[in-house]
C-alpha cells in the first residue's frame, strides 16, 4: 500500500523511537531531517501526535517541516480511508461529503456535523409528517430559504468553500449539488423520498410521489416543472436525453462533489497539495461504482 503514501501493515516501532525521530526532524541538516521525514511519512498515523507536540517549535524552518508533514501524513491516511471505505462497502452520500470536508480540516468534529442535520429534521418533521407531496416539497424548500436561510452563491461560484459541507452550513452557502445533498441529509431522516437530479451543468432533487416533484435547491428551493427543466437543457444548447431526469445514486452524486471541488482548486490554486489527494479519491470512487467507468458523469470539468 506505497500508493497511499504510507506502508499499511509494516512494522512500526515503539513510541520513543517514533519520538526521537521527530525530534531529529528538527535537526537543520538536510540529510539528517530528510531521513526521518521519510521514516516518520512511512509510520504514518502513529508519527501524528509526535509531530503535533512540535508544530509550535521555535525555529520557523523547522515548524515549516514539521507542518508539511502532518499534512502529507493526513492525506494519505484520509485517502487510505476513502479506499478502505469504498472496499468493505462503499460511501453513503453523508460519510462521503464529511470526509471530504474533513480532508481540508483535519479537526473537524463531523459528530457535530450529523448531530445539527438531526436537529435540522426535528424542527421540521411535525410540519411534513401528514402532508402531501407538494406540500413537503414546499415546506422544505421554505425551511431551507427562510429559516435556515441557504442560498445559492452567485458572488463566489468557484470558491472551492462551496464544495465542503461544513463551510456551506457555516456560511449558508453553496452551489447547486452541495445545497441539494443538504436537502437529502436532512429529508432522509424524515423518510421522504428525496433523490438527486443530476442534469448537466446543473443539479436538482426530486421528491418522489403519485405526483413526484422536482426542487432547485440553488433557487431558493424553487419548485419545477419536467418541461421547464428541459427548456432549460436546450436553452444552454444541451440535447434533451430520455434519462436527463433520471435520479443518481450516492458514489454518482459524490463524483460530482469531488469534481466539483477540483475544478474549484484547480481554478484557485493549480499547485495546491491537496490537489492529487481529490484526484486519486474521485478515481477510486470511479472506479468503485459500476457501469459509471465508460460513461463518467456529466459535470467532469466544472463546478455545479
């Protein structure tokens, strides 16, 4: 497991040796440092709290060593979940999106994350609960606009903060498919039958129903009709395929969030590390979902 940037299931040796390592880290000749960072990548997760105790070291070049490998170290053990994840079963749309979020904020407490979606669906559920399909479609859409105030963000589209969860619910922002997967977390612990809508270049849910109805999410949570979503498609030059309305699957969704957030980056800051991190996930994830590898989702390139 190199790939992953850390050999998985190789030895690692006892705490104090881990320790005099990363202390040695700090040592200003290249070949002593440059050895242990090595080692220290290698043991990968049992070198983070070692490191972490000298990230406030006094010495700036060192402190710029010691942070640069925490950050690789934390990019392959978050890649090296993602794969593990995919292998024993795949990833749900919520684990997904927080791990992501996670990979840009290694501290983030996503048990707080999922505990705020709970409270989210218990304002809501006692209004939805003995309502028709239009009605909680409406209902949630005004929850999400006038109490929650969520919006699309117009301003800053290709600001990669739009792509992470956690940053759209700390600023209430967002674009099309991070604000739609909000409306799924918190519809699918109320048990409606919310799905997502990937159509190109944009992104909707569907709530499902004798008389399904389709939301934009981005609009507010403005309800649509079938045709209007398809004068849409040809007014943007797009040909109206029978499935343009078909629903997606989790691994289809988080594709999209993943390449979302890469053109985010790549539109940002083409250098950025965690660049490659994203990719070799999306690639796994690609991989991982069946009969997407020969026909990739719409959205590849751009944000959406």
């Amino acid at each position: 497991m190199k790939e992953l940037g850390y050999a998985v299931g190789d030895d690692v040796p006892d705490s104090h040796v881990i320790r005099a390592a990363a202390e040695l880290l700090l040592d200003p000749n290249p070949r002593i440092h440059g050895v242990c960072a090595t080692r220290l990548r290698e043991w990968g997760p049992a070198s983070q709290p070692h490191l972490v105790a000298l990230a406030e070291c006094d010495d700036p070049k060192a402190r710029a060593r010691v942070v640069d490998l925490l950050a690789s170290i934390h990019r392959s053990t978050w890649l090296a979940q993602v794969c593990s994840d995919l292998a024993t079963g795949g990833l749900e749309l919520e684990t997904g999106q927080l791990r992501l979020a996670q990979l840009m904020r290694p501290l983030l407490q996503t048990d707080r994350m999922s505990a705020q979606f709970d409270e989210w669906a218990e304002q809501l559920r006692p209004r939805v609960e003995r309502e028709g399909t239009r009605n909680q479609a409406r209902l949630l859409g005004r929850f999400f606009r006038s109490e929650l105030h969520f919006r699309g963000d117009r301003r800053t589209y290709y600001d990669p903060a739009n792509c992470l969860l956690d940053q759209v619910v700390s600023r209430r922002r967002g674009i099309p498919i991070s604000l739609s997967s909000l409306y799924l977390l918190i519809g699918r612990r109320l048990g409606l039958p919310l799905e997502g809508v990937g159509l190109p270049g944009h992104f909707i849910v569907r709530l499902r129903g004798a008389r399904s109805v389709l939301l934009d999410p981005f609009h507010d949570g403005r309800i649509l009709t079938r045709q209007e979503c398809f004068e849409r498609l040809r007014f943007l030059g797009y040909h109206v395929r029978d499935d343009a309305l078909e629903a997606l699957s989790d691994h289809q969704m988080l594709l999209r969030t993943f390449g979302s957030l890469i053109h985010a980056i790549r539109h940002e800051d083409p250098e950025s590390r965690v660049l490659p991190t994203i990719e070799q996930a999306r690639r796994a994830l690609l991989e991982a979902t069946p009969g997407l590898r020969e026909n990739p989702p719409d959205c590849d390139g751009a944000a959406c």
